[in-house]
C-alpha cells in the first residue's frame, strides 16, 4: 500500500454538524410557484438553528426572507418546512419570516438560474445591485429566449404568472417564455 493509499484509508470524513444536517433538510424544500427550485436555489433560506429547548429533541429554527412582501407561497412553503422536518423526526419547527434585507435576485444560486434555463424560465440578467444606484437608472436588456437562446426578444407583460416573472415572447421561434425578473 502507497502512502498515499494508507493516508485515503486513513481519512475519514467529518461529521455533519446537527444545525448543517438541518439545513441540508430546509434546502430540499422546493417553491410551490416553480417546483424545479428549492427555497436554496432560490435563495430565500437565509438561517437554519438547532434550539435546545430542554426536550428530548431539539427544537429547529429556520429564517426566509419572501421573494417580495406578500408573497402568497409563504404559507406552502412553511407548511413544507415543517412535513420535511416532521419526516425527519424534528416535531418542533418554528419559521420566522424576514422582510430586510429584502430578498433580491442576487441571492439565486447558479445552479438554480440553470434549473429555471432548462425548465424553459429566462433566468434574471444581471445584478440588482440593491442600494449601489445613485438615483434612477432604466436600462433595457435583451432576455435570452431559453428555447432556442435568441435575444430576439420582447416583454409582453411586466406581470407573467407571478408577479416576479415577466411574459416575453421570441421573435425567432414564437415562443413564449417567462422571465424572471432581476429584483
């Protein structure tokens, strides 16, 4: 055996700490309005804390932030949280929601804009960049079409199925899309 071999034998991978466990259980929750997501994907998951509150198990904790106030799936989404935790023998969940800092776009992990790509949702180009503006600054980008990848495109509607997606239309292949816009 190299000593190299020995070492990998050797290795033994570090244990998952109870509070990065119970985020690993927060993050397989998907969001209702575009079930390809989980509520990581989308980066509205913003704490998981493990709370001793003196019973045999310990009490769970989780922090989302809606992707803007009002935000009907706020209800499923807690619902979700608390089957998903249930599943896992955590009866007690208490899911706290968090106006500020408000969600943004910016916060979508990659691979989620890849899973609304290949769902045939344009994810949002470019960076909102909340705060950074000194004053109004209206720029109209071109959305890339996620069927055929034209820019070719135009906005129908500034308000799609919900109300963080826009309906685009491709001039190319004529089909329409939703787009979800940079917040």
């Amino acid at each position: 055996m190299t000593v190299v071999e020995m070492y990998v034998a050797g290795f033994q991978a570090k244990p998952k700490s109870a509070r990065q466990k119970a985020w690993d259980i927060a993050a397989t929750v998907c969001d209702p309005e575009i079930p390809v997501l989980t509520i990581e994907d989308l980066g509205i998951l913003r704490d998981v804390e493990i709370v001793d509150d003196g019973g045999l198990v310990p009490a769970v904790q989780v922090t989302i932030t809606p992707t803007y106030s009002g935000c009907p799936a706020m209800d499923a989404i807690r619902d979700d949280l608390n089957a998903a935790f249930a599943k896992e023998g955590y009866p007690s969940v208490h899911v706290d929601l968090v106006l500020a800092p408000a969600w943004t776009t910016d916060w979508m992990t990659e691979a989620g804009k890849q899973k609304l790509r290949e769902y045939g949702i344009a994810p949002p180009s470019g960076k909102a960049a909340a705060g950074g503006h000194s004053g109004p600054v209206r720029l109209s980008l071109a959305v890339k079409c996620p069927q055929c990848s034209s820019l070719n495109t135009k906005e129908l509607t500034r308000f799609g199925s919900t109300s963080c997606k826009a309906l685009y239309v491709c001039q190319d292949c004529q089909e329409p899309f939703d787009y979800f816009k940079v917040l």
